[in-house]
C-alpha cells in the first residue's frame, strides 16, 4: 500500500492504481487503501469505479472520515450535488464536528450560486478550525459577491494575516490582496449607476495582469494606485439598505431572466447549475436584447441609414465593409465601455464591443473573484500575448470537464500536422515533418504520446479558422500544445494567444460579423415575418459567436459571455432559444474544432 500512496502523491497514477489494486485484493477490508483508490481511479476517468472504492472503504470503516470526504470529492468533481448532499447529511451524522463536511458543503453552494447558505456552511466549519485559509477565503468571496463589503474586508484581512505552510495556501493569500481592492472598488462604485463600474478602464492594467496571473503582489502594491479603506469607499457609494420585496413587475423581469438564463447550463459532467449565473445571464441577455433592438429600430430608419452612410464614408473607414452598424471608430470610447442610451438614441449605432461588453460586466458582477478582463485591457505585458490554458489531459490525469474532447482535439493536431507538414517547437520554431515514415506515424497515432514521440520535444499546432471578411486569410484560431512533463506522462491543453497582430486581425473579423447580424435584420422590413430572412440572421449571429470564441479575447469567462450573447442578439430578433444545450455539448469546444464558421453553424 505504502508504494501506491507514493506513486500516487507522486502523480503517477498508472502505477498508483496497480500497487493499490493488489492491495485491496490481498486486504478487502483495508479502508484506507480503498480510498486511495478511489482517489487513483478518480484522476484516471474511471469514475465509477472510483464511486465503488469509496464505497467498500466506507462499509469496511464507517468512523473512516476521509472515505466521506473523498467521496464528497469526487461527487463535487463531477457535479452531483443530490449524492454529494446526502452524502454529507451522512457523514455529519456520524461526527457533527467535522468541519471538512462542513468546507465542503460551503463549496458546493457556492458553486451552485447560493452564496448566503455557503457562508452559514464555511461560518460553521471556521468555528471548528478557525485557522482554515480556504474556508476563510472563500467565505470572503461570497461575502463580495452578496454586497456585504465590511464582512468581505475582514476575512481578506484574517486570510492577508494567516501564517502559511504551504505554496497553495500563498496563491490564497496572494489573491486575497487583489480581491480587497476590487471589494473596495466595487464598493465605491456600490450606489452609482451600473455604467459607473468599469473594472476594464478605471483598474490598472499592472494590477490586472498580476491578479490574473496570480503573482507575487509586491511589485503591484509598489507601483499601483491603491483603493482607499472601506469607510471612504463607502462614503463615495454608500450601501441603501437592500431591499428584497420585489414589486410585481421586478419579479416578473427575475422569472424571465432565471428562465432565459438557464439555458447557459452544459449537460455534462463537472458543471454544476448554478441559479446566481442563470441569472445574470438571463438580465445581461435582456440588457443586450434592448439596446440592440433599440439600435436597430433606428437604423430600419431609411433617413438615419443614410445618415450612417454619409458619416461612415466622411470618416473613410477602412474596416467597415458596408454594413448598417457603426464600428469602434464610429463607437465613442474604448472597446469596453458601456454604450449609453444617448448615444444610440442619437443615431450612432452598437459596435461589437459595446454588445459583448454588456455580458462582460454582468460576469464581472455575479462572481467578482473569478478574473475576467479583457485581455487587451492588461499591461504592456500584452504586446508578449497573454494565453488563456485549458488542459484535456495533465500528466496521466484526466481533465472531468474538457476529457471528453480529448480524441476529436486529438485528430484535430493531427490533421493540421498532416496537412501543413510542420509543427512549432516551445521558442515558435517550425520543426518540419515531410519525412514519409513520421507522417505516417502521425496517420496512426491514437495519443498524445504517440505525436510527442514523432516530433519529439514540446510543440503545438494552430487550429484552422478561416475568414469570412477577408477571401483566403486564415486566422490562427486555438494552439493544441503536447508537452512532456516527465515520468507521469504529457500535458495536452489548449491555449489560445492574445497577440497584438491577433487581436487586431479577430477584431476586423467581428466587426465584420457583427454589420453582417445588422445588415441581415435591417435590410428587410419585416423581417421576423420572413422565415429567409430570419434564418439569414440566424446564421450571421452564429457566425459571429464562432468567431468569437476562436478570438477568446478574455482572461477567463469567453465561453459564457459568448453564449449570452447569444441568446441577447436571437432576443432582439424576436428569436426565442427554447431548446437546451444537448447533452455533451460544450459549445466553445464545438467553435475551437470547427475549421470554417459553416461547418459550426451545421
């Protein structure tokens, strides 16, 4: 046993499970050894056999806390929160005093958006072990998101104060200096209107950068404005006291919103429904749904069409191909910031940005310790290009949310290696691979191990994602990377680069898009009475959204705020989304392995 606890905490856990699985044959009642095979099967992907082994570890050694634990674990992993409830129902039975029980429950509700029953849950677990840095953090965080700024400060302040004993508990302590300032920001910003809160433009992109890098704060607390304490921020945005008896309209706007929104939720393993994101989604879809239609009402106007025309034609935009909307030359302000009702009221129209940006903010809002900025909004550590990292695989570990794309990302690298005949090595070399034998290793490779071996050093290959603006450009979409990480295997991810060149060829793309959505619902009188017509917009804003999710021009949340869009724009063409996302389907992995926005929109 003692050889498979290694290799496991050694994360090699091919070994783990075989030394673990003699054991529990030699000794069917050794709990322990049960659970650490659970643990084993669980990195693996054999999550019911992982189930199992908790289980036996559990009926050969009830009292046997940490079988509980793990197998709330693994329920949590997986996003079964009925199991993971009753599970821990039962465990508190047996010992009301286990505050992991307790740490855990916290987590789940706030990972399904019930944020004041998670604090009750981490409230009681600190009671039991006062000095937890994860509980006292998280309990920060969902003090943050529920407005309760005083109660916030402090945990931020007891988890800035905490001795520490190991590197993950100092990322804790790290991102708990930059939560304070934006729970001290947002708090300044408490009273004012929504447009006020602009996290893009009034943060500094230093403070940003590190913050979404999770580094060190000592260069940023050096160099950085910081907010002023929560009395003067408070003074600035002083708190109304909330209010939460709804009139009948405001209730009627939240079940719309809650019945709208729902429809963001994946069906697959390790997404848990979480009704604060419903939510949000729901509201920001609505918010996009207004001020589109609003805008588009006014550019059906022959005479502001024209208007449009002859401003577009004086300002010789060069990006604009000739559709109805105004892009960001015309779109005062930067690339974030909220458009006003003025504004499109007076006759210049919603760039891209303005429209996404909308969804940006209400995911900013409804989870502020979750990092999402815009990437071009970061320090001039941008021009190095900041790249998002989504792992399939990470050594002999099995991503639960993304493995399931693992073999269609695989045939993806492998085409475009059989296609271009080359790959780029880690310093972006081209590493050339028109030796027959190679290439025909390449045809039979079935794992990432198998493509390492024929390139033979770290590498990765840019998904294919052509232009519909621009005949003949192809745009570097998603880069699938294979690295070695020793004994215990590869790290096969996904990472998608925010270059400068990039970004500007992706923002030329949607603008593009985006006239093409306008064009297509404005060019008809009546287009929600046209079926052609419809599908005509149907398509343009399922184009856009492919394109968007190849640009994932956010630090974290693209996926998300590209579907709210979504379901923002079919809204404004009195277009309802009735169906949910099918089983399986992630619709952002869909994107990334599509080469052309048509095969996408199929």
């Amino acid at each position: 046993m003692k050889g498979g606890i290694v290799n496991f905490k050694f994360k090699d856990y091919n070994s783990a499970v075989e030394d673990l699985s003699t054991c529990v044959k030699r000794d069917k009642k050794n709990s322990s050894a049960h659970t650490y095979l659970g643990l084993t099967l669980s990195a693996v992907g054999e999550y019911k056999r992982a189930e199992d082994e908790h289980l036996l570890g559990i009926k050969y050694d009830g009292s046997f806390l940490d079988s509980w634990a793990h197998l709330s674990q693994l329920y949590l992993d997986l996003a079964y929160p009925e199991k993971m409830l009753d599970n821990l129902e039962k465990v508190l039975q047996i010992d009301s005093r286990f505050s992991k029980a307790y740490h855990l429950r916290g987590i789940l509700y706030h990972g399904m958006g019930r944020h004041r029953s998670a604090i009750k849950e981490l409230s009681t677990a600190l009671t039991l072990d006062a000095s937890s840095i994860e509980c006292l953090y998280l309990r920060a965080s969902c003090h943050h998101a529920i407005g309760e700024y005083k109660a916030a400060i402090k945990d931020y302040d007891d988890v800035l104060d905490l001795e520490l004993d190991s590197m993950d508990k100092f990322v804790l302590q790290c991102l708990a200096f930059y939560q304070k300032e934006i729970a001290l920001y947002t708090a300044s910003k408490a009273n004012l209107e929504f447009s006020q809160f602009n996290i893009d433009d009034d943060v500094d992109p230093l403070f940003k950068e590190y913050w979404c890098k999770r580094l060190h704060p000592k260069n940023v607390a050096e160099k950085v404005y910081r907010q002023p304490p929560l009395r003067i921020s408070l003074r600035s945005g002083r708190l109304n006291k909330q209010d939460f008896k709804f009139t009948k309209h405001q209730t009627s706007l939240l079940l719309a919103a809650d019945s709208i929104g729902k429809k963001i939720q994946y069906n697959c393993r390790g997404f848990l429904p979480n009704q604060r994101q419903y939510r949000m989604a729901g509201l920001a879809a609505i918010e996009i749904a207004q001020k589109v239609s609003k805008a588009w009402r006014f550019l059906r106007n022959p005479k502001n069409s024209a208007k449009l025309v002859r401003r577009r034609d004086k300002h010789n935009m060069s990006v604009n191909r000739g559709g109805y909307c105004s892009t960001s030359t015309l779109s005062a302000g930067s690339p974030t910031s909220s458009p006003s009702e003025e504004r499109v009221s007076s006759g210049i129209s919603l760039s891209w940005q303005d429209v996404y940006n909308i969804a940006v903010k209400w995911r900013q809002i409804s989870e502020p310790c979750d990092p999402v900025v815009w990437v071009n909004k970061l320090s001039e550590e941008f021009n190095s290009g900041f790249g998002s990292h989504t792992p399939l695989l990470l050594g002999q570990a099995k991503i639960v949310r993304y493995y399931p794309y693992y073999l269609r990302t695989l045939e993806a690298a492998k085409t475009i290696m059989l296609d271009l005949k080359y790959v780029n090595n880690a310093e972006d070399r081209a590493i050339f691979l028109t030796d027959i034998e190679k290439l025909k290793k390449i045809e039979v490779a079935s794992s990432c191990s198998d493509l390492y071996n024929v390139v033979g050093e770290t590498y990765w290959v840019a998904t294919r994602c052509d232009s519909i603006a621009f005949q003949g450009r192809r745009l570097e979409g998603t880069r699938i990377t294979t690295q070695n990480v020793g004994k215990t295997g590869f790290d096969f991810a996904i990472r998608t680069p925010c270059t400068p060149s990039r970004w500007e060829e992706y923002q030329e793309e949607m603008t593009a898009a985006w006239e093409a959505i306008c064009e297509a619902y404005c060019s008809d009188p009546n287009p929600t009475r046209d079926s052609n017509a419809l599908d005509a917009v149907k398509a343009a804003i399922l184009r856009m959204t492919y394109y968007w999710y190849n640009f994932m021009p956010l630090s974290r949340g693209s996926s998300v705020v590209g579907y709210v869009v979504l379901l923002g724009l079919f809204l404004a063409a009195s277009m309802d989304v009735t169906a949910s996302i099918p089983p399986g389907v992630q619709v952002d992995w869909e994107a990334i392995l599509s080469p052309d926005p048509g095969t996408f929109v199929d």
